[in-house]
C-alpha cells in the first residue's frame, strides 16, 4: 500500500495525470463543442466561471489559509499571469488554427527552462536537456499538417502566440516559488483567485455573447463548463508535482499533451466513428511516429 501511496504522490504521475486531463478536455471541446460555442472571449468567461465554483467548493471543504504576505503576492501575480496567458492563447487560435499556432505555443517549455535556470537555480545534464529538446521537438512536430510552418508568418497572431508562452512561463515560475511556502491545495486555491480576478475583468466585455451562446448552445455551455471545472482541477495536479520535482522537468512532461490528443482522436475515431472521422494519409502518419518516438525516448531521459 505504501509503495501504491508513493507512486501517487510522485511527480510523474502527478505530471503525468494532469496532462491526459488536460488531452482529454482539449478532444471533447473540440468534437462534441461546435466552433461558434468556443468563441475565444466566450471561452475566457467559461474558464472563469469554472474557476469561481472550484475555489468555492475547495475553500468550503478545506478552508482558505492565508499565507504569507510575499507568497500571498506571488500566487496571485501567478494566477493573474496565467489568465492573461489564457487570454493571448485564445486570441492566437482566432487568428491561427491550433496546428499552426501550437509549435511557437509550444516555446512555454523553453522560456520555463531559461527562467527556472536564472531564478531558481535550476540546471540539468547534457541528457535531461537533451530529453526536454526532444520532447518540445516532438509536440511540434505531432501539431504540424502538410503545410509545416509555412501559414505561421511574424504577424500578430505569432506574437500573441510568444507573449502567451512567455506569460504561462513566467505563471508556472511564480507558482514553483510560492508553492514551497504554503499547503498545494492552498497555493492551487490561491493561485485560482489571482486568475478569477482578471477573468473577471475580461469577462465583462463576452458577457453579451456568452449569455447568448447559453440559449443557442444549451448542451455546448454544459460540456464547455464541465470540461473547463475538471481541467481547472488538474491544475491542483500541476500544483502539487511543483512541491515535489522540478518546474522545468514538470513542465516538460505537460508538453506532450499535443501527442495525446493525437492518440485520443485516433481512438475515437476507430472505436466511435459515428462521431469522428479522422483520415491521415502515409505521410502525416510517419510525422507523427515521428513526433512520438521522440517524446517517447525524450520522456523517459526527463522521467528518468
């Protein structure tokens, strides 16, 4: 039992669970949440209201513990961050479609690994970075259609696709620093509330179309709030592998997600092709072996 107890409490596994919920939630608004339901300010005040119930409910059950004033400042400054990241990513993916938009998204991983080194001292083997390149070189590389790179120009959505990246870096750095000082699920909590607040914000100026979009997309409101609480809640997964390993080599095994919404688009257009029809021709096949042979190999240098 206790080494059943370890192997829960490890941040792999913390790490690791985090990003099939977060797969899991990105492949059910994608295919059951029509396009005009996932309208990116929408989404903003979805995810807002999801955060409002999670706090809620957690600081019935356990309580809210204030802690310290700097770390108070850091978890709020990270949640705040993280909103605002959120808010540049959903601009990107209304400008960008996500296989387009994802390989410079995906530069979170890079920024994280030079800011952990500057700040909390961070640094690794030749193998460990070679594990991290391998495994951002394989999210690319899952994300990419035929035409590659080609439609991603230096226009505006690419620099709101690098400010979200930097922005969700910086997030995750301030939460590895304030998580150390205070209880996880209180830091989760805390960090919630620093993104509710700007949520809310940016929320007032989507409540037309959100209150719009509940009449018309009844059934999407209900599968985008849910999806958006549960993937809230593995936040507190993120949060708890933080206090346990370190953010970059955390951050890296989240970076495979693109891979397992791959895997979850491919397994449910076979078992449920009622739902989904998804055809991949010879050559988008071997790009994404590929892609996963990469994160495969690099995963197990970052894990092991």
């Amino acid at each position: 039992m206790d080494g059943l107890n370890s192997i829960f409490a490890s941040w792999q596994f913390l790490a690791v669970a985090c990003t099939l919920i977060w797969a899991a939630c990105s492949v059910v608004d994608r295919f059951f949440v029509s396009a005009k339901a996932r309208n990116s300010g929408v989404m903003l005040v979805y995810t807002g209201i999801a955060n409002v119930f999670v706090v809620a409910v957690f600081a019935l059950f356990f309580g809210l513990v204030v802690p310290t004033l700097p770390i108070l400042a850091v978890l709020l400054a990270s949640g705040a961050f993280w909103a605002f990241a959120a808010a540049l990513y959903y601009a990107t993916l209304k400008r960008q479609d996500v296989s387009s938009a994802m390989p410079v998204l995906k530069l979170d991983t890079i920024f994280l690994a030079i800011l952990a080194f500057v700040f909390l001292g961070e640094s690794f083997g030749l193998l460990t970075y070679a594990g991290i390149a391998m495994v951002v070189a394989g999210a690319i590389l899952v994300s990419l259609k035929k035409s590659g790179l080609g439609r991603f120009t230096f226009d505006k959505a690419f620099w709101l696709a690098v400010g979200s990246a930097l922005l969700f870096a910086v997030s995750e750095l301030l939460l590895k620093a304030g998580v150390g000082g205070a209880v996880p699920v209180q830091a989760f909590l805390w960090q919630r509330i620093g993104s509710i607040a700007v949520y809310l914000v940016l929320g007032v100026f989507h409540a037309r179309e959100f209150t719009a979009g509940l009449s018309r997309h009844r059934k999407a409101s209900a599968v985008l709030l849910f999806s958006s609480t549960v993937s809230v809640l593995a936040g507190l997964l993120l949060a708890m592998a933080f206090v346990a390993f370190y953010a970059t080599l955390v951050n890296t095994v989240t970076a495979v997600r693109p891979l397992l919404i791959v895997v979850f688009t491919l397994l449910l257009a076979r078992f449920k092709p009622s739902i989904l029809k998804e055809n991949f021709d010879k050559r988008t096949l071997v790009l994404k072996a590929a892609a996963a042979v990469l994160v495969v190999v690099g995963s197990w240098l970052v894990m092991g």
